[in-house]
C-alpha cells in the first residue's frame, strides 16, 4: 500500500492558523544521533555531505481541536488533521488539528475540486485517487477500521484514516 | 569488421593541392626508401607526380586488418603498420561474455554478445543454474525448477522501535560486488518528523549499519523509489521543504553514501508532486510522477537523467485528456518502458498500460485499460518479463464488497496477453501484492484475511508464465496476530525471495523482513 498524503487541508490550514503554532516539548529524539544521518560521504572526494538543518527545532504540534471528539464550537466546522509546511529554509513544519469549513464526503467519495469530507473522515491522496478516508486510531481500539481496510499513517504525524 | 584504416598521406595531400592550387605538400622523394616512414599502413614508392610535376611518395598498396569478424572494428596504426581488431561489444562483469549491440538478444546473429546480464557474473551462458535469484545459465529462467519455502516464525523488525510507525517503500539488489547488497528504504515518523529511511543490507538481507534519514533538510519526505545502474544507486522521492510536496533525485555510491551534488530538485510546480517511479534504462534514468493541476486532478510527467544524474531533455507531459493519473509504476524492457498507473475516470477507477521509448516518448496512441468496468484498481505494480519479453502487472480490486488481487500479462505492443487473473483466490479480504517474474513461473507475495487471524497475514502463491497453471498453492508466510500489509519483493545471494512489509504486531506499525527459501529440485 502506498503511503498517503492529505490534500489541500494543509493549505486552508496554513491561512487559517497560521502563527498560532506552539511548541511541543514532547517532540525531541533522542535516537536522532544514533541513526538519524547517513554516512558520511566526503572522505572520497565523490561523496556529498548533506549540509542538515542543524538550527531547526523539532516539529511543532498545534492541536487545536479533536479529530475522534470533534469538538469544534463554529456551526458548520469539524476538526481535520492539517500541516503547514516550512515557510523558509530550515524552518520547522506545523502538524496539528484544526477547525476547519465542514464537507460532506464518506470513505471513498472523492474530494478534490473543492468537496470537502465529513466530520471524521480526511481528504487523502492515494497514489489511486483523491477520496475521502475515515480517521482512525493506529492502535486501534475504538476508532478501528471496518473489515478489509486498514488503519494507514498519513502525512502528518499523529493521525491515519483507514484506506 | 568496421574498417577504420588511415588515409593514405599521398591521396589525401594531392586532392588539398588539386583543390587549393597550393604547392604540393606531398613527401618529396628519390627513391622508394625515402617513403618508409610515411605511413606503415601503407606500401610506397617514389614516383614522379604529374600534377606537381616532381616525385613524391605515392601509396600503392594498403594494409588490411580485416579480421573477418563482423563485431570488431579494425584498424592500422600508421606508426607501426600494426593491426588491432577492437570488439564493439564490452565484457562489464568480467564473466568472459559479452554483452550484446543495443536492441539485440543476447546470442541473436548481429547481436556480438552472448551475456543476458553483462553487470552480474553470475550470469552466463553454460554457466550452472543454483539458488541465487539469476538466470545463471542464461536460459530466461531464474533458478530453474526451485520452489519457495516460507520459513514461518523467521522475520524480523527492521525499522527500530522508536519509530512511531514505519511503512515500507522499496526493497532493490544491487550487485554481488558492490558493499551495499540490497537497499531497503521506508517512510516512517521519528520524534513527530516524517522522513525516508534508508537501511542497507548485506547479502542476506541483514543490516550492515543503522537506517539513516535520506534527505538533508528538516521537512517532510516520503515516497521513495530506488533504481541500482550497476555501480550506484539512484533514488527519488517527494519532499515538503519548498512549501508544497516536489520530487527530488540523488545518487548514493554503492556503499550507500549520497554522491554529488547531493539532493537535485527535479519539479517547480504549484501542486503537489508525488509517487515518483524511478528505473534504470541501461541508458539513463527514467523517471515518472503524478503532478496536480489547477482542478486538483493529477498528471503523469517524465524526466530523463543521465548517470551522473544530470537532467537530459525537459520535463515531459505524459498524460492527457480529462482523467484523473496517479500512481506511476514503471518498469524498463529490453528497448522500451512499460507504465501502468490508476486512471480515475467518471464512473470507475481503472488500471492502465502503456509503452514508451527510453526518451520517454514515442507513446502508443492511447493506454489499453487492464481493469474491467466493475473494478476499481488500485495498488498497480509492473515488471519486465525478461525472457518472453513481455510485462505483468499485479493490482488489486478494492471494490467494497470484496478485494481481490489479480495479475495480468501484456505484450510490449500493449496488447493485453493474460486478462485480469486472480491471484489469490482466497474466499476473505485481499490486498497489496507483489510479485517476482522468474521467467517460466512468477512468484506472488499478497496480504490475505481468510485465516481471520486480527488483521491480513501474507500468502505466497506460485503461477506459471501465463498465469494458467498453479505451480505452488497459496502457502502462509507471516502468522503473528495484527495486520502484515504492504509487501515488496527482491532477492537475497542464496536465491531466498527477500520480502519487506508493514507489520502491526507490535505496539506500532513496523517494518518487518522474512524469506521464502529457494529449494532447487532433486536431481
């Protein structure tokens, strides 16, 4: 199964939310220096070392709302898993949840050309096409998959949709 | 025999005196012992030159060094009057075969080759035919007569626990003489950061150091596509740290270090750039991506590099027309590359083929649809079926009621050989399917539910050539409890079909590896 990527929320997400990004303390590594680069590649001559970020902080996690509690107060809202991507070199990206404009797709209906997903469900480009997919829990419990789908990560860390 | 003999000093100089009206620039002589050292390719006398009216050196006989062999070019050397009798053909893998002109058989009258894999020396004809996963004895079959033996209970985590998840991306073999064997790559999420993974593997399929991060920025990057030349491995993926998902492109020198000049970026587009398919032409580098339009629907483009990964030629729009194309999958044949993707029309989600040139053009006049109406494709694979020349495609029909995997055979001229063929014939769920083509059998690798053990295990499943024949029954290749998804198919040096997967055992998704053992027939 391909690896999915969510589609056009991060965009909505980046005008919407934009500056309100916190920090999360949560978010250091502490294997990156175990295997969190390749070799080093300059010793030959051929090699290419690659020059890293070494300034950028981990990511930032601004959860601003529940993607499974869908506790949105704005009438006509729900709660979406959204990513702002770096806005300069070596800058950090924004993982995180928001209230955003509520659409109407189920698992499967497809939602580019502007039509948005329901409450519970993420706009996701498969690699098959760019559809509606229901979120759920990577350790499942109650927010599983229904028989013959599987819970898949997406692009931003933290939540998955069943695909 | 592709003659290059030198030009005779004499003819040459009196047609630039004819022409220029110039004083000769013949060698003067006055006696034939004055022309030896003119040019040994030759045989000279001095003679007297009517149109420069004085003796010169005049060339009365030429050296042949014709070896009758129609795949050497020969040639003189002037200053010795030696012949050399050069092959046109190159022997690369040092197996005492060579490999054949291009868009020749291997061993075909004109061909000038006889080796069917010049970058492994484990191929060649008469050579003898063991576990190793190549066509040993040049025959078009790998491994001939071996079966495959799951060894339950075997697989390991090859992503480290800490990963929050991990998913598989590739899984490719390089050559027995490079120090990386097989590169494994994953996406995975390690301290809130997605990012492809790389993990070398020796021979075995065991690692030889820790995974490392692929890119050298701090966004998001996943996707990753892995092709090996021979001597260096090229990989692309997507990456988020313009702001919006581009394909990037890098070398990694078959030790797994990047080569220069390190991450090349290979798309400036508005839209998101994703699920790059990179192979390897024996040219160059062909590489094809899914890019979104303005309406939000997708595009195949095309990109050509050479083995320095330099961009030859512009981007290339593969696709047109008002469908919806994501989901590349290439695969390179003898003398042209196979495509299949998924292609979202109004009504149905289709699979489809279609060839190019190497140059990525020269495209039939439209793709053969591999799906039937009621299917809705997804998870398209394709790989060249060296010895009958020829593709098969494997994808699964995720149709709510039931999926079910199938494969298809289809012809280079994009004829559908083998319609849509289930693969699996599983009573439960099927999913996710890979397969090896081993030239007189292929091997299928797919996730299967019918044991209803929490989640999909894997099924091995063995069918002939044209998918008619079943070679080995569905045969169980995981048993944990939780979902074992996503597999991806290579060789390791003993033959064992090497397969790489999601696994969801543990407290996290993973990346887990296990074997079905090659076992050569009794003789």
């Amino acid at each position: 199964m391909r690896f999915s990527f969510s589609f056009l929320l991060c965009l909505l997400a980046a005008a919407a939310c934009g500056g309100k990004a916190t920090s999360d303390d949560d978010g250091t590594d502490d294997d990156a220096g175990t295997f969190g680069r390749g070799p080093d590649g300059g010793a030959d001559g051929n090699g290419f070392v690659d020059p890293h970020c070494p300034e950028a902080g981990a990511p930032i996690s601004d959860l601003e709302c529940n993607v499974f509690e869908q506790n949105c107060t704005i009438p006509g809202s729900a709660c979406y898993p959204s990513a702002i991507p770096p806005q300069g070199p070596c800058e950090s990206e924004v993982y995180g949840s928001f209230c955003l404009p509520m659409g109407v797709g189920s698992q499967g209906a497809p939602c580019d050309n502007g039509d948005g997903c329901a409450e519970g469900f993420v706009c996701l480009i498969t690699g098959a096409n760019t559809q509606c997919a229901r979120l759920c829990d990577l350790g499942g419990g109650a927010h599983g998959c229904s028989n013959g789908f599987v819970c898949e990560p997406i692009d931003v860390p933290g939540f998955s949709a069943c695909l | 025999m592709f003659v290059k003999q030198s030009l005779a000093i004499g003819f040459f100089a009196a047609i630039v005196a004819q022409g220029c009206g110039a004083r000769s620039q013949l060698q003067p002589c006055q006696r034939d012992s004055d022309c030896a050292t003119v040019d040994m390719c030759a045989t000279w006398v001095c003679q007297y030159d009517t149109k420069i009216h004085d003796k010169a050196c005049i060339a009365i006989a030429h050296t042949s060094c014709d070896d009758g062999n129609p795949c050497t070019t020969d040639a003189c050397d002037k200053h010795t009057g030696e012949c050399s009798n050069t092959w046109v053909t190159l022997d690369v893998d040092g197996d005492g075969h060579r490999g054949p002109l291009a868009g020749h058989q291997p061993g075909d009258p004109g061909s000038c080759g006889d080796d069917c894999d010049d970058t492994d020396p484990r191929a060649f004809p008469g050579n003898a035919e063991v576990c190793d996963g190549v066509d040993n004895d040049c025959d078009g079959i790998i491994d001939n007569g071996a079966t495959y033996t799951p060894t339950l209970g075997s697989e390991f985590q090859l992503s480290k626990p800490s990963f929050d998840w991990a998913e598989p991306d590739s899984f490719v073999r390089g050559s027995p003489k490079s120090t990386v064997d097989i590169l494994a790559s994953y996406d995975g999420t390690l301290g809130g950061q997605l990012s492809p993974f790389l993990q070398p593997l020796d021979g075995t399929g065991k690692p030889t150091i820790d995974p490392f991060v692929l890119t050298g920025s701090d966004a998001a990057g996943s996707g990753t596509s892995v092709a090996w030349t021979g001597d260096r491995f090229g990989i692309a993926w997507s990456d988020r740290r313009d702001g919006n998902y581009e394909i990037y492109f890098a070398l990694l020198d078959p030790t797994g270090k990047k080569m220069a000049p390190g991450d090349e970026r290979i798309t400036v587009s508005d839209g998101y750039s994703l699920y790059p398919s990179l192979v390897w032409t024996g040219q160059g580098f062909a590489l094809v991506w899914q890019e979104e339009r303005s309406n939000g629907d997708f595009k195949l483009q095309g990109q050509r590099l050479d083995l320095e990964g330099r961009l030859v030629g512009n981007i290339m729009t593969l696709t047109s027309g008002a469908t919806d194309d994501q989901g590349p999958s290439l695969a390179a044949g003898r003398t042209e590359l196979g495509l299949v993707w998924v292609q979202q029309k109004s009504t149905s989600q289709a699979i489809v083929f279609q060839t190019f040139g190497f140059d990525l053009t020269g495209a039939a006049p439209s793709p053969v649809t591999l799906t039937t109406p009621s299917m809705d494709g997804e998870g398209s694979s394709l790989v060249y079926d060296k010895k009958n020349d020829r593709y098969i495609s494997s994808f699964f029909d995720a149709s709510p009621a039931k999926r079910v995997v199938y494969g298809t055979v289809i012809g280079k001229d994009a004829k559908v050989i083998v319609p849509p063929t289930d693969v699996g014939k599983s009573p439960a769920q099927e999913r996710d399917v890979s397969l090896l083509a081993l030239g007189d059998r292929v091997l299928f690798v797919y996730a299967d539910d019918r044991d209803q053990n929490s989640g999909y295990e894997l099924y091995a499943h063995t069918l002939s050539a044209d998918l008619s024949t079943e070679l080995q029954p569905p045969t169980r290749v995981t048993a944990a409890p939780g979902d074992s998804i996503s597999p991806i198919m290579t060789f390791a040096t003993d033959g064992t079909a090497l397969v790489l997967f999601r696994d969801d055992r543990g407290p996290n998704p993973a990346v887990f590896e296990t074997g079905l053992k090659c076992v050569m027939p009794t003789p």
